[in-house]
C-alpha cells in the first residue's frame, strides 16, 4: 500500500475555500478571500511590530516600518496563492504587488496628513476612511492589474470566481 504525500498548504486552502463555498455565494468567494489575506497580514504586522519593540528593542517607527516591509511578503504569498490563485511567481507580477502595496503605504500617509493637518478633522476620521479606500482600492488593482493574468486550477467557467 503506497501513501501519497500530502501537501499541507494546498490542503489548507482547499479546506478555506470549501468552506468558503459553503457559505457564501459564488460571486462573494474571492472578496471573501481577500479579506482574510488581508486579516492575516495585519495580524502578522501587529505581531511582528510588537516583537521588534518589546524584544528587539526598535524604536516604535522604526519596528512598524520593518514590520510592514515583512508583512508585504506574507500579504503577496496569500493574495497570489490564495485570493487570486496565481501558481507563478514572475518578478513583473512581484513588481505590480509592491508598487501597489507602496502606493497604499504613501496614500494613506496623505490622506492621515490632509485629515489632520490641512482640514483639523479628528484623526479617526482619516482613520477610517483609509480602512475603506485602501483595501477597496487594492482589490480591484489586484484583481486588474497586479493578478490579471492568473489562471483558476479548474477552468470552466462555471468554477471561476468572479
């Protein structure tokens, strides 16, 4: 009797996806998906910002700023395998993610800036807005832009995510 290998992280996500299919319509899968990359990398970002004050010593700017640049490769590694299923990894594609990802970076910064500082506005204000701009915004370049070219494991249509 021989034992096929398994593969842990493709069985994971076969096992989020399933689940996934169980309880939401087709058409919300993907933006389902997305949002759990996005969950999980903020939550490696807060963990690891916290490591690198309280353990490591940096000052707080300085561990953030750290902490974002690592989470960005745990936020490309789920958004491409998971919420888009990319199955390469092509330098044009990394190029497109990191462009995004620091454009966000540098949109966020104004929009916090012109909140505060031009406009006198409470900062959760700007807050909040960037917690709805950027992830919107970041979908739908991900999804036309940074992953265009991905290919589904199954491509019928009638398995495609939207």
């Amino acid at each position: 009797m021989s034992v096929q290998p398994t593969k842990p992280a493709t069985d994971r996500v076969d096992m989020a996806t399933s689940l996934l299919r169980s309880v939401l319509p087709p058409s919300l899968h993907r933006v389902a998906r997305f949002g759990l990359s996005g969950a999980v990398a903020t939550l490696v970002y807060f963990l690891l910002t916290n490591v690198l004050v309280l353990a490591v010593g940096l000052p707080p700017t300085a561990a953030s700023v750290c902490a974002y640049l690592l989470s960005l490769g745990v936020s490309y590694l789920l958004q491409s395998r998971f919420t888009f299923r990319t199955n390469t990894d092509s330098l044009d594609q990394m190029t497109r993610f990191v462009i995004t990802s620091l454009a966000g970076f540098l949109i966020a910064w104004c929009v916090m800036a012109i909140t505060v500082d031009v406009l006198a506005w409470p900062y959760f204000i700007g807050a909040a807005a960037i917690c709805v701009l950027i992830p919107v915004a970041n979908f739908f370049i991900f999804r036309g832009w940074v992953f265009a070219t991905h290919k589904t494991e199954d491509a019928s249509p009638s398995a495609r995510d939207p």
